[in-house]
C-alpha cells in the first residue's frame, strides 16, 4: 500500500456520507479538504521554526498564522455538513479576510498581498457554481476597492518599508500568488479529466444498454415529432435511426393505426401514463420498396420529467419504450382462429346430427314400417302388387341409407388421406354422357331439361374413372335437386392443352352470398336446417372438392340468388400417383386457394357410381 493510497483512504473517511456513493461529487470534496487540511498542517508545522527564528511574535503575524490554520474548520465544515457550495463561499471569505488583514498593514492597494485578490475568484471557480464565482467575484472587487479607498485617504497605518524590501515582499506576494493559481489550475484539470473519466464512463455505459436492448426507447414531441431514438430501432425497423427523426416514425406507423399512436403521445404529454398498440412498417435493407411488411409493436409513453424552473410553462416532452409484439400478435390471432375452427366444428357437429337424424330415421321408419306390413300380408290380405311395391320402397329405403353410409366413409377416408386413387386412362366423353343418361329420368320427372355438350374429340385422360363419374354424378345431380320445374341444366366438357375443363351450370335457386363462403364443409347445408325442402347429408360437394383436390384439379363456383349456380371443374388430362405423392401438399393447398366460394351441397350417389363402375 503506497503513501498516497493512504492518504487517499484517510481523506475518503472524512468525506459527508452524501459524496461517498458519486464519483465526481466524492473527487470535488476531496480536491477541498485535501489542500486545506495540508497547508493548515504545513502552517502548524512552520509556526515553531518561525518562532525560533524570528522571536517573539506581533500581534499581526499571530492572525495571519491563526488564519492560515483556519482552513483545517472548512475542512470539518465541508466533511460534517456535505454542503459544497456554502464550504466555497466561507473559503472565499477566509481568503478575502487574510489578504486584506496583511494588505492593509503593508501598503494597502500597493502592498504583496494585493496580489491575491486575483486568487479568490479563481478559487471559487473549483465549485463549478455560477452563484459562487460571481460572489468571490464581488467580493475580490470590493475588498480591491476598500484598500484603494483606505489608501486615497490616508487612513492605512504608517510604516513606509524600504524599497528593497518592498520588491522581496512584492516578489513574495507574486510568486506564491502565482504558485497557489497554478495549484488551482491543476485541481481544476484534475477535476476536469475526473469530470470528462465519468461522462465517458457513463457514455459508454448508457451506449452499450442502448445497442443491447431489444427495446427501443424515444423521446417525443406531443405532435409525434422524434427528438431522440435509440439504435434498436435500426434492428426492428431496418433502417438508420437519422430516417427515423422528426416524422419519420410517425410516416410508418400504419394509417388505421395513427390516430391511436398520436392520442397516447398526446395524453401522456399531459401527465398521464399511455400504452397503445400498432403496426410500423418494417423494410428490409436491399430489398425493393414492394418488399415490406408490417410488425405489430406495444408502446408505453409516460411524460418526461424536467426541472421544476425550466421550461415549467411549456408542455413537457414524453418518452417511450417500443417493443416487438409481432409473435404475441401472432399467437393470439391463431388462437382467435382455433375458437373459431372449434365453433364451427361443434356447430358442423350439432348440424351432422340434426341431419343425420333426419336422413337414417325416415328410411329406416319406412324399411321397418313396411317390412312388418309385409310380414302381416295374411292378416292385412295384401295382394302381390301391394308386396311388390312395399317391396320396392324397402329396396330404396335401404338404397338410400347405403348410399348415406358410403357417402360418410368417402369422406372420413379423404379426411384422413387413406383414400386410394386407382389411375387409369380411361374415356372421360363415354363416362360423362353415362352419368347423363342415369340422371336423365330423374331431370325428365321433375320437368327440367338436361342438357349435354361432349365434343367428340375430347381426348383420354388418365385418372380414376370411378372418381370422375362420381365428381360427375354429384354435381349434376345436385344441378337438378335444386333447379325448379322448368329450368334448365347443361352440362359441358372441353379440352384446353393438358386440362379437361367440365361446367355444370342450373338455373335452379342460387346461393345466398353469405352461405356461399362456407359450402364445402362436410355436413354443411344452404339455408336454415329446418327450411329445408330438398333431402341429403350435406357431403356431396365436399366429395367433390377432395376427388378434385387429390387429382390435382381446380375447382371454383359462381351463383346469385335467384339466377342458378355454375360449377367448372379444371381435372389434368395426365394424373400419376408419383404426381401426388411427390407434391402431397399440394391438394390441402389448392383447397383453400382455388376454391373461395364453394357451391351448396350436392346430392350423394355413391351407389350409382359403383355399379356404373
């Protein structure tokens, strides 16, 4: 341990507990009480040898050393109290006090000691206080003043020393005068280097907390304007912090999203503490301008706290700290659409139910019904026709419940990938007017005209054929169920280079715009469940659009209330199962892309393309 650690430590102990804990708070008291507690210990010290050489004392040189020790109580002052300003003030007086005790009894404003009113306010200069300089300032003037007064009127004691002694007393006065400023100059630049260690210090400690944080902090402006942004913003938004001055946050902010970003700036401007929520375009550094998107960021503002005597009239400035919320935005978007996927399953669950209870209990009651009838023909004396038609209604009966059952299994194996495509070429204009022909009777019963365009040289396809005629089947089996007596259906295949393009279009009743966004649901009808006037489970179209979608094809609809309902099918004219399975995400995909409005429900005939399977 060296001796200037010592002395360091020492005067570390003596400093007020309120200068301990800030670095240039604790240097300025110790560049205080260190030169005074060592000159008024040198001045002690020389008081003896002083003694012994000069003899007995004046009454004057007894003050003058009296007040060279004196400084050893500013020290106790400063150390006792903490109070800087007030130890500077009672040093300048001190000072003052000694340099004019001296000056008046050895010449006045002529004397050595004169010289050192020029110290007093360089002294003072230490306490970096405007208050204190400026009042060592008036003071060396007055006292300059006093000793010329005292010396125009001859009222300075008489004792004219000789000329001799008067240049070694003058040349005394100017260099110790000379030698205290130069210590005043450097424990001025100590305290400077000390003052300029810290603020780099501070600097850098404030820089790295400000490159580090993912948050980015501003100070604002009650209008938006930026007056200060940390570097994070260059990170979240891509670009340099100067782009970001003035207006140039407020520029991205997304337009829906401003009003809310100026009224909480506005509001915690005027005291109040704010959070708000929006969207800043971000861009991303080399990109082109159409290269942007949109991140979703939390902004806390609170009014910036300021001096109670500066600018107290003036409303003050609000800081804010902007975080990234995109992922959190994300989360709860996705979480918004899981409610909304689990809603419309449990009411597409509570549909399947009403519907399905509908469409097994009528054939069943009617299988059951006329089974026991027939089982009874003795007592009841039916006769063979009567048997032969129970019979017949009980063959549809069960025709129906089976073409319901393989309707389901259909789709629950597409919903769950296990439905097999058997690809084969095949002749999609022999296949299409074959599904034509079996719903022909049915379009003649009702009084709706069925009408067949196949171009003779429509090429082969390759594909499953049962799948085809099953697309086939539902859509114009659908077309007729829901055209009124007297329409019309047409049904239409062209060949457009490596796509079969089929439309089925009706005249029948149309879609309201509002189903039109959800038909293709499994179970899912048009209109009310209890206004229904046609039967069917409501899985027709969702066939349609999975066979369509594992064939690799588009599908899309167009209908208006009221006017009909046109359905066009895009199928490859070559389809391979290493297609599928080299692309098998390809059909979830164009499910959602090429089918935004889906058709209403179409009528399930499974059974039908079975056999003509």
């Amino acid at each position: 341990m060296t001796v200037l650690s010592i002395i360091r430590d020492c005067l570390d102990a003596l400093l007020h507990p309120s200068a301990r804990y800030d670095a240039l708070a604790r240097a300025r008291h110790r560049a205080f009480i260190a030169p005074r507690l060592l000159g008024s210990l040198a001045a002690f010290a020389a008081f003896p040898v002083y003694l012994a050489m000069r003899g007995a004392p004046s009454a004057i040189e007894v003050a003058a050393f009296a007040w060279l020790i004196a400084p050893i109580l500013l020290s106790w002052f400063l150390s006792r109290t903490g109070r800087y300003e007030g130890a500077h003030v009672l040093s300048s007086l001190a000072l003052a006090g000694l340099i004019m005790s001296i000056a008046v009894t050895t010449g006045g404003i002529e004397s050595f000691a004169a010289v050192w009113l020029v110290v007093v306010p360089l002294e003072a200069a230490l306490s970096a206080s405007r208050r204190v300089a400026a009042f060592a300032s008036l003071l060396a003037l007055s006292c300059a003043g006093v000793l010329i007064v005292l010396s125009q009127f001859g009222w300075l004691p008489v004792g004219e020393p000789s000329a001799a002694e008067r240049g070694v007393m003058m040349a005394f006065g100017v260099a110790s005068a000379t030698l205290y400023a130069a210590g005043l100059a450097f424990g001025a630049e100590s305290l400077a280097r000390t003052s300029v260690t810290l603020l780099s210090r501070e600097e850098e400690r404030y820089r790295l907390l400000a490159r580090n944080m993912s948050d980015v902090i501003s100070r604002h402006q009650r209008n938006g304007a930026v007056q200060f942004i940390s570097p994070a913003a260059e990170t979240m938004l891509g670009m340099p912090v100067a782009q970001l001055l003035g207006h140039g946050l407020f520029d991205r902010v997304h337009v829906a999203d401003r009003p809310a970003y100026l009224t909480a700036l506005s509001d915690a401007a005027r005291g109040e503490v704010r959070s708000v929520e929006f969207r800043l375009r971000r861009e991303y550094p080399g990109a082109e301008r159409s290269q942007v998107d949109f991140i979703w960021v939390e902004m806390r503002c609170r009014p910036l706290e300021q001096d109670a005597g500066r600018d107290a009239v003036r409303e003050p400035d609000v800081v804010a700290v902007m975080r990234d919320v995109t992922d959190r935005k994300h989360g709860e978007q996705a979480l918004d659409q899981a409610r909304s996927a689990a809603e419309a399953a449990d009411a597409a669950k509570t549909r399947f139910l009403a519907t399905m209870s509908h469409e097994l209990r009528t054939p069943l009651n009617a299988i059951i019904g006329f089974s026991e009838m027939i089982a009874q023909e003795q007592n009841l004396m039916l006769g063979a026709a009567q048997r032969k038609e129970y019979a017949q209604l009980i063959n549809d009966s069960g025709q129906h419940l089976l073409s319901v059952v393989n309707g389901i299994l259909d789709m629950s194996k597409m919903e769950s990938g296990n439905f097999e495509i058997a690809s084969e070429p095949f002749a999609p204009r022999a296949s299409l007017l074959h599904c034509c022909n079996l719903l022909a009777l049915k379009a003649r019963e009702n009084g709706i005209d069925l009408i067949t365009d196949a171009p003779q040289d429509l090429p082969l396809m390759t594909g499953d054929p049962r799948a085809f005629k099953q697309i086939v089947l539902n859509l114009v089996a659908n077309a007729i169920k829901f055209t009124e007596r007297g329409g019309q259906v047409a049904v239409a295949a062209s060949a457009s280079g490596s796509q079969l393009t089929l439309r089925v279009s009706d005249t029948g009743v149309g879609i309201a715009p509002d189903d039109l966004k959800r038909i293709g649901a499994p179970f899912f009808q048009a209109g009310k469940t209890y206004q229904r006037r046609h039967e069917g489970t409501g899985l027709g179209l969702s066939i349609v659009k999975s066979l369509v979608a594992l064939h690799l094809g588009e599908l899309t609809v167009q209908s208006r209330l009221g006017e009909g309902t046109a359905v066009t099918v895009k199928l490859p004219l070559v389809y391979t199962p290493q297609a599928m399975a080299s692309d098998r995400t390809v059909p979830d995909g164009k499910i959602a892309t090429l089918m935004p409005a889906p058709r209403q429900e179409l009528q399930d005939q499974p059974a039908l393309v079975k056999k003509s399977a």
